[in-house]
C-alpha cells in the first residue's frame, strides 16, 4: 500500500500581509482597493506555496559574459478559482506565473443546509498533468473547497495546493478530514464560525465586495 502524504497547514505572518489583512477587515474599504489588496494578497501567498517547485540549471549569455543560471524545470501549473469569490486571486497569481492554464469551478452555498452545489465545471484537458492551486479568498465551512478538490481529483490531477485569503478551523478540520493530502496556504486564521455559517471577524462577503453587488 502506498503512504498517503499529509498535507501542511501554512498560515502566512509577514507584516505585509498582516497589514494589508486589516484593510481588508474593514468595512469602509471600497471595492476597488478591496480589490486590489485580494490580488496583492494572493501574489503573496502564491510566493509561499510556490516555493517548493524545482528548478534546472541552464547556460546562458549576459551582456557580459556566459553564465550559469536556474530555470523552473517545466512543472506545468493551473489555477482553479472557486467562482465567484476566487476570481479576485488570479491576476495576483498569474503576474507570478503567467504560463499557468486557469480553469473554473463554480458552486454556491445553500444557505439553509450550508452544503456547495455546483452549477459549473471547466478544466484544462490536461489538468491531470499539471499541479493544481485551488483558489477561494474564505474557507468557512470547507464545503466548496471540499467539493471543488474532489472534482479536480476525479479528473485525474495528484497534487493540489489550496490557498485562501482568511480561513476559519471549521473549514481547515473539514478540508484536512476529506482531502489530507492537499496543502493549504492561508494569510490569516480567524476565530470561528457563527451560526450562519460566517468567518469570525472575517471581513464579510468576499464575493459582493469584490465586485461591488451588495
């Protein structure tokens, strides 16, 4: 039987980030700074959970000389938003690594039984090839990042980094007891949940203030 690896639990302390986190807590940034701060956020982030990926060692010409340089080694990448929230995180990813597929995976939570439904799904062909980072700025309960993986699984994909702008210990327990392999990259970890299901203090609704429909 094969070891099953257990994935890490990263929660992301530098004063940048923390910084820019209490911006976006509160509730008188307007939408476009909110905006702005989610992607820088998840440049950052992407820097963290990006730090493992191999790298060659190739010769090249400077303007002086020749010289040894390293390369990545050709990992193929995708980047996975959870609609509607996560597409707030992938232009702050892609300045990063801007060769990455981008597919989509959109789910709505029920607001009576709290569970993901999902109402779209479209991946790259070769998503099985490539790793993946699932993107979604709140992991409360875990259910749409829990669901959202298991599609990306089912399509054949092996390794699978979750990041997300705050998270709550519902969501990361959930998000661990389903998929223990997956990594998970969070720039804050906030309290808890309260009894309709939102992050504690949270920052609201991540999807209406980043696009301004509430």
């Amino acid at each position: 039987m094969s070891e099953v690896k257990t994935g890490k639990v990263m929660i992301l302390d530098h004063p940048l980030i923390q910084h820019k986190i209490s911006i976006l807590r509160n509730k008188d940034t307007g939408v476009k700074e909110f905006r702005e701060l989610v992607g820088e956020i998840a440049t950052l982030t992407a820097y963290e959970a990006t730090r493992h990926l191999s790298v060659e060692e190739t010769t090249i010409e400077t303007p002086i000389c020749e010289a040894k340089v390293k390369v990545l080694s050709g990992k193929k990448l995708a980047l996975v938003p959870i609609l509607r929230a996560g597409l707030g995180m992938v232009d702050g990813i892609l300045s990063l690594i801007p060769a990455a597929k981008v597919g989509h995976i959109g789910l709505y939570r029920d607001h009576e039984t709290l569970k993901p439904v999902k109402y779209y799904c479209k991946l790259p062909s070769d998503i099985h090839e490539r790793e993946v980072f699932v993107l979604d700025p709140m992991l409360a309960t875990g259910g749409s990042a829990v669901a959202a993986i298991q599609f990306i699984k089912d399509e054949g994909a092996k390794k699978i980094t979750l990041m997300n702008t705050i998270a709550a210990p519902e969501g990361i327990a959930a998000v661990q007891a389903a998929h223990p392999d997956v990594d998970i990259y969070c720039a804050a970890l906030d309290e808890c949940l309260n009894e309709n299901g939102y992050i504690v203090p949270g920052l609201g609704d991540a999807g209406d203030r980043i696009f301004g429909t509430k």
